[in-house]
C-alpha cells in the first residue's frame, strides 16, 4: 500500500537524452470510501483509496469490471461525493465539476442534437467569437475531423465520434482529463489507432490524464504508471511503473514483462 | 417483389391510390346496390362539397376549426411544455403534482363540456378551453418523461462545462429531451384535432363539427355530413404529416428510428 502515496517519476525524453524528474502532484486523493444505500443494503464500493497523480502524468485506474474504477473517477470529478476522505486537485478539495478538469464518458457523451463545431465549441460561449471559431477549427483539424464541422454524430463512426468528444474536451483547455473507458465500444483496430492519437495529442498537450480501463494492454501501452485495483469494494492492489519510452514496442521484452505481472497481480495465469 | 428489393418510384404512389380508388368503388357500389335513400355515394359527396365551396362555408368552417384549435393548442404548449420540463428536472415537485395530473388526464375533455359551458359560456372560448385541456396533458406528461429519460451523462457534461442551472435546461436538458417532446406534441394535435369537433357539436355555430350536426338536423343532408368527416379526416392527415416534417430536422431527428 506504501507504494500508492509515491509520486510517480516519468521519464521524459528530450533530444535523446532521458531525463529523470521528480513530478508535482496534481491530485491527492486522501482515504475515500463510498458506499452506497440500495434497498436498505450497503454496498461498499471503493475502500479507504489514497492515490498521488503528478502534474502532466498519464495514470490508468486498472481493475475488473463493475470493481469501482468508475466510481471512483466519478468522485474524482465532482459528479459524486464521496462517503469517506476528500480529493484535492491542485491544493483545492473537489466540491463538484469543473470546467478545468473534463471528462470523457464511456458511451459516447457527445451531444447528439449539435453538428460536430457545436459540440466542440459547447463550452466555449464565453469566448469572443473569433476565438471561438479559431479554437473550434483548431481541435476539427487535431482530431482528424475536416469536412465534417457540419456533419451530426449520427453520421460518424464510433472511432469519429469518440475523437469528437476528445475534442471537445481539450477545445476549453482543461489541466485535467478523466477518461472512463473511452475506447471500450470501438472495434480492435480503432481502439488502437484512438490510443495512438490520444498519446500524440497528450504529448502535445501535455494534459494530466486519469484513464479508467479493464484491458491491461491498454493499461501498459499508455500510462506512466498503472494503478493495479481489487475487484469491489475496490482497493488499491498495487502500482506498476511503465518505465518505457513513447512509442512502446509492445512486442519488447520490458513490455511483456510488465504486463505479465499485471496479469499475475490481478491473479490470472497468462493463458486462455 | 421480396421486401428487401427497393419499391419501383411510380409504385409509391401507385398502390396507395389504387386502394384509395378501391374503397371509393366498394362505398360507390355498396350504396347502388343497397339502393339506400339516406346514405350519400362518392359523388352525392362530390356534389355537396362543391356546394359547401360555392357558398364560400368549406374554407371558413375548415378554417374556424384550425383557429380553435391553434389557440387551444398552442396555449397548452406554451404552458405544458414548461411546467413539463420543471415537473421532470424536480421530481419533488412532480411527486407531489403528479397524482393530481394522473387523476385528471383520463378523464375525456368530453365530460369537461358542460363545465366548460358553465365557465366560459356557450362561444369560441369554451371550445378553445376543452382543446386546451385536451392537449395539456399529454404534453405535460411527455415533457416531464422526456426530462427524466435524459441519460445522466449529457447532464453531467453540461455541469462539467460550467453550466449554470438555468443554462444547463436550456442547452441540455430541452435539446436532449425534444424528440420525446415532440412525440407529445404530435399525440396531443391529434387529440385536439378529435375534441374540436365534439366541442364545435355542442357550443358553436361554425366549424367542421358545427357542419356535421347542422347538416344533419337541418334536412338530414347527409351528403354535407360525410362531406364534412372527409375534410376532417384530410386536415387532419395534413397536420400530421407537418410534424412529421419537424421529426426529420436533423438537431432533432436522433431521437427517432428513421431507417437512413
């Protein structure tokens, strides 16, 4: 457990030389509990969780599915509170959502009744109309989605529509992105051409990222660090450094080694 | 022709004809053959249509009718569409309305006729309220169904992007539940469309359920009598193929299953 109130270090790599930095953290979550109330039964779902996340690190919240990680994202965010503990972002204990920290839903959130621009500019009509315009092209052009500005959701593809709500997302410059799952309806090539992109707009970006996901490649191939959980009441099991350089030769031996003892942490032999 | 083979252009229009035709045909020959003296052929109607149109009665009638109800209807929408939405955002207050709305919504704006008679005289303003009443509730209703059957997560991302309250109705919450809304608007027009012509039976002395009964009791003109059901059978089909219109608007149309 002493391992979960370390800050993780990230290796960053700048003109081939392989810095070592020591990350300021971000987010502190501090001994949360829910429980939750149905039908007079408690159920508790996540147990006494304490969690570091440094400043511009990328963290997956890995864990079986209905383990809480999504709870626990939600509690993160502000959409729930949480029955024990407290989160802080930034210095400032989390009261409920905000603009600065956006997060991205598991099925597809965007908003069905906007064309792609009036999604991505939706949190944007406080800006002046210039800028607006300028940061909704901006993002249309990051995700890959020219020619399709006016287009409504119900004409995109499931990858399209995921990238929309990425989009989204960054166009009010949040410092922080919860993302639940957000790959976990597209088909196998599209999740890896998606976690792709999402690496390249977070190297440029250079977001703190919070990932929820059950697909442990998908854990090693993106993070910084791995946040291993129980199945419910969730815990934290355990903490994996991906000490490995973007982008990842998933095939390499570190690679393997790492995600073979995920597998192990979480109890499963390696083989179907 | 499989169902899966796409329809020739011409038979889209072809088949639904020819069985417009077919049932013109069988009333046409029912009659003849029956040699009935009361009930009016195809053309008897044809005929007394054209009277209605010479004496300048068939356009005001149909447009008497319309009047009462926009006004009625319109009224209902401006305040059930509201009430809807702020009945479906707290459902405390909806707990505690709902059981009045739900003991009132079955009862037939029919039954209302006699007390709307007693309020509001016998006029154009007792049949504008039972057309009022007719429609208000189910446009009530489906407001408030419409603002609880939004999925959770488009209101969490409007909270997430800073919303106001206010604004998160007005750009999320409404948007999001106007499909179903507008499925209640759609049953409420047709329901307002059946109780004009009860309530223009009973109070008034114009419209397209005024035309019926005056046709009736005065000479038993029962050409005039099916004339006026036919009209309002088309202006009806009319009103509803404008909404159906408002479903495929494209802001709106993913609240549908239209096959693309």
């Amino acid at each position: 457990m002493e391992a979960t109130t370390v800050v993780g270090v990230r290796p960053i790599v700048s003109h081939g030389l392989k810095v070592e930095r020591a990350l300021r953290v971000k987010l502190r979550a501090e001994g949360v509990s829910m429980i939750f109330t149905r039908d007079s039964d408690q159920v508790r779902v996540l147990d006494n969780i304490s969690l570091e996340v440094g400043e511009g690190e990328f963290v997956c919240l890995l864990g079986p599915s209905g383990c809480g990680k999504s709870t626990l994202l939600n509690v993160v965010a502000g959409f729930i509170s949480p029955t024990q503990g407290q989160v802080r972002i930034g210095g400032e204990s989390v009261h409920g959502p905000d603009p600065r920290r956006i997060f991205v839903f598991q099925e597809r959130g965007v908003f069905p009744w906007l064309t792609v621009e009036g999604n991505i500019g939706f949190g944007l009509s406080k800006l002046p109309k210039a800028e607006r315009t300028h940061r909704i092209a901006h993002y249309i052009t990051m995700v890959g989605l020219l020619g399709f500005e006016k287009a409504y959701p119900q004409e995109l593809s499931g990858g399209m529509k995921q990238r929309l709500e990425v989009a989204r997302a960054l166009a009010v410059n949040p410092d922080m992105l919860f993302l639940d799952e957000p790959f976990g309806a597209l088909d196998s090539i599209t999740r890896l051409i998606m976690r792709g992109e999402l690496l390249r707009i977070w190297e440029a970006e250079r977001k703190t990222i919070l990932f929820v996901t059950h697909d442990i490649e998908e854990a090693v191939q993106l993070a910084d660090r791995v946040v291993v959980m129980s199945a419910r009441p969730a815990r934290i099991q355990g903490v994996v450094n991906i000490d490995i350089d973007h982008p990842r030769d998933i095939s390499s031996r570190r690679y393997l080694e790492l995600r073979d003892g995920i597998f192990e942490q979480i109890g499963l032999a390696h083989k179907v | 022709m499989n169902s899966l083979a796409q329809p020739m252009k011409w038979e889209k229009y072809f088949w639904p004809i020819f069985a417009a035709l077919l049932f013109l045909g069988l009333w046409h020959f029912s009659v003849k053959w029956s040699a009935t003296k009361v009930f009016p052929s195809p053309l008897d109607v044809e005929r007394g249509t054209a009277e209605l149109v010479s004496k300048g009665l068939l356009a005001r009638y149909v447009s008497d009718s319309l009047q009462r109800v926009a006004w009625g209807y319109l009224t209902a929408a401006g305040l059930g569409i509201p009430l809807g939405l702020l009945l479906g955002w707290y459902p405390e207050a909806a707990a505690v309305v709902n059981p009045t709305i739900q003991m009132l919504r079955p009862i037939s704006p029919i039954a209302w006729i006699p007390v709307s008679i007693v309020w509001f005289g016998v006029g154009n303003l007792a049949a504008i309220y039972l057309i009022f009443l007719a429609s208000f509730f189910p446009i009530v209703v489906a407001s408030m169904n419409a603002v609880r059957n939004v999925p959770s997560m488009y209101r969490r991302a409007g909270r997430n992007f800073g919303l106001s309250p206010a604004k998160l109705i007005a750009k999320v919450v409404f948007p999001a539940s106007l499909p179903q809304i507008i499925v209640g608007l759609r049953i409420a027009l047709g329901i307002a469309w059946l109780v004009v012509v009860a309530a223009e039976m009973t109070a008034i002395d114009s419209g397209l359920g005024y035309l019926i009964i005056d046709s009736r009791n005065s000479g038993k003109r029962y050409d005039l009598v099916v004339a006026a059901m036919i009209l309002i059978g088309l202006t009806g089909l009319a009103l509803d193929t404008i909404f159906r219109r408002v479903e495929k608007l494209k802001s709106v149309r993913w609240g549908f299953r239209h096959e693309f």
